[in-house]
C-alpha cells in the first residue's frame, strides 16, 4: 500500500478535514477522507470491503488503518499546506 495523495480541506463549511488517495494491494486506487460533521465523525474509504461490511460494524478497513496509523487518529501529522 501506498498513499498517494493527502491533504488537508481548505473550505471551512463542508465538514471534510482531510482527503487523498490510496494505492492497494491489487493496484486499485481508493479514496479517503476524514469528516466532522454535527452528526458524523470518522473515517470513510471508497473500497468495497469498507462499503460492504466493515462500517456497518462501525471499524475502519485496512486502508484506513494504514493512513491512520502514519498520519495519526485523526490526521493531525498531514502538513498544513
């Protein structure tokens, strides 16, 4: 696995802090993205073992896992700019 791309969100209203892409094992690209909303907070990833299975038992897929562990819980390690 490989990330791609990481940034932080530079629009303050949208909810979404932090987003990129994500190289898997079988060569497939995967989005990502960290959101805080009123009613929402968490970590959402475009695979579909995430889709399918693992955020209705409300756990984070092994992309997930990967970003959060170089970048941090809640991404705080991404650069500023």
């Amino acid at each position: 696995m490989d990330i791609l791309k990481i940034q932080r969100s530079k629009s303050n209203g949208s909810g979404v802090k932090i987003y990129g892409t994500i190289l898997g094992d079988s060569d497939k690209t995967y989005r990502f993205g960290y959101i805080r909303r009123k009613n929402f907070r968490g970590w959402i990833c475009s695979c579909e073992s995430f889709l399918l299975n693992t955020m209705a038992k409300n756990r984070n897929c092994k992309h997930l896992h990967f970003v959060r562990k170089l970048y941090g819980r809640f991404g705080a390690l991404v650069p500023k700019s």
